[in-house]
C-alpha cells in the first residue's frame, strides 16, 4: 500500500507545471493562487490515535505534503492590481516588520507540532494549538495591562489571536483608501484558515467530551461521531488550511519590495 501510495504522489508531482506557472505570474502585477489538494489528501493518511514514533515513510509522507500542496496548480485567475504597498514603504515595512513574525512562528507549528498532534490523534494538544485566550476577568482589570499580556500567553500557538489576526492586518496593509484585491484575496485565505480553526477546534473538544456535537459538525449528522470520523475530518482540514495559508503567502509574497523577505511556504 505505501509503494502505491508513493507511485500515486509521483503522478500528481506538478514541479514543471509550476516552475511554467510561475514564470507566467512574474509578468503581471498580481496573481492569486488556486491551488488543488486532490491529489494530497491521501499523503495525510497516518494512523490516528496512536503515540508510536513516526517511521521514515511517514515522515516522508508529511513531506510531500508540505511540497506538493504548495506547488499543486489547477489555475491561476489573474488581477490586475496597484503595486504591493499602496500605503507607503515606510508603513509596509513597520507592519512587516511587527505582524510577518507572528505569520512565520505560526507556519512553521503548523507543518510540525500541529502535524504531530494530528497524525497521533492527541486532541488534547489539538484544542490548546487552537484555543483562544478567556475572556477579560475582575483580576485582569486589577493588572497594569489590564491582563493583555497574561491572556496572549494563553492563546494557541495557531489561533485567531495569535496568528490569524496577525495575518489579517498584515492583508489591510495593502490598502489604503479603498481595498485592492490583493487584500481581498489575502482576507479570503484568513477566513479559510479561521474556519479550519475552528473546525478543529470543535473537533478536539467533541472529541474529549467537552461540547455536544449540535448543529451536524461536518455533516455527520446529531449523533456523535467515533474518534475515527473526527481524526478524518481534521486532517481534511489540515490539507485545507494548508493550501489557504500557502496561497495566502503567495499572495503577500507578490510585488514585495526587494529589502524585505518573502514568506516561507509550509
């Protein structure tokens, strides 16, 4: 099964294809990203529930997951647009300079410690990757920062708080006063990324017992689903919020000034 697994993700390997995309894209003033995850889905196929260490095949598999849904392409929608910083250099590189770390810690958990959780089953790790920092309390407002400092050190390590917002705001740095479709599509990619979040985190919490399934989560339907058709549908989402974050990069990446880092892809 693994040999064909293989053969299949060698068949879907779309680096010419890429490497003719990209050239085609570096001519216009902007291009957004469709990217296909079709033909990755079945490299996240690690057994789920299980805290044995990851043999070399499944590692190799997270790495074809990690090249092949950055480079998958289906097509290319092309916007013309106004270059990268339409609010001025000096404001571009001060939002670089404070919301793009944030952006970065929070791709490299995603391919790793995010990965692991998810490949073992461990829901317990998936709720606090995901979780968002409580509320303000009476003690908080006692604090001299009003708590600000206590609550952000409680966010997941790719929450909304932590990243998510961050990416936002990164997005709005490519308007000024009306937005330009290089933010709009950079937006669109956050909100995927917020629902993947969500949706894992609801997961992980049906999962462990703390929330009540309502409303049908994923289609399931009322009935609880088993631990195996919630690990499924976490690594659906795993594979889609991938793919947004990377087209969200390919997004931020283009027509950035020359003195500033482009994003990593996962």
């Amino acid at each position: 099964p693994m040999q064909e697994e293989g053969q299949r993700l060698i068949k879907c390997n779309p680096a010419p294809l890429l490497v003719l995309v990209m050239k085609v894209l570096s001519k216009v003033s902007f291009g957004f990203l469709a990217v296909s995850y079709s033909c990755v889905v079945g490299a996240f196929q690690l057994s789920s529930g299980s805290d044995a260490p990851r043999s070399a095949a499944q590692v190799e598999s997270r790495k074809d997951f990690l090249s092949t849904s950055a480079s998958i392409i289906t097509g290319a929608v092309l916007v013309s647009s106004q270059p990268a910083y339409a609010r001025g250099r000096a404001t571009l590189e001060q939002a670089y300079d404070r919301y793009t770390p944030r952006i970065i810690e929070g791709g490299k958990f995603y391919k790793s410690e995010l990965y692991g959780a998810i490949s073992k089953g461990n829901w317990k790790a998936i709720q606090a990757a995901t979780a968002e920092p409580p509320k303000k309390s009476k003690e908080d407002r006692a604090l001299k920062d009003g708590g600000v400092a206590k609550r952000a050190a409680l966010a997941g390590e790719f929450s909304n708080a932590r990243v998510l917002s961050a990416m936002e705001l990164y997005a709005a740095t490519f308007s000024d006063s009306s937005i330009t479709p290089k933010t709009k599509a950079m937006k669109a990619e956050v909100e995927t990324l917020r629902e993947v979040v969500d949706g894992m985190n609801k997961a992980a919490k049906i999962a462990l017992g703390e929330e009540s399934v309502g409303g049908g989560l994923f289609g399931i339907g009322s009935k609880k689903p088993s631990t195996s058709e919630l690990s499924k549908q976490v690594q659906e989402l795993y594979i889609k919020g991938g793919n947004a974050y990377n087209a969200y990069v390919f997004a931020a990446n283009d027509g950035l000034p020359l003195q500033l880092n482009k994003l990593p892809f996962l």
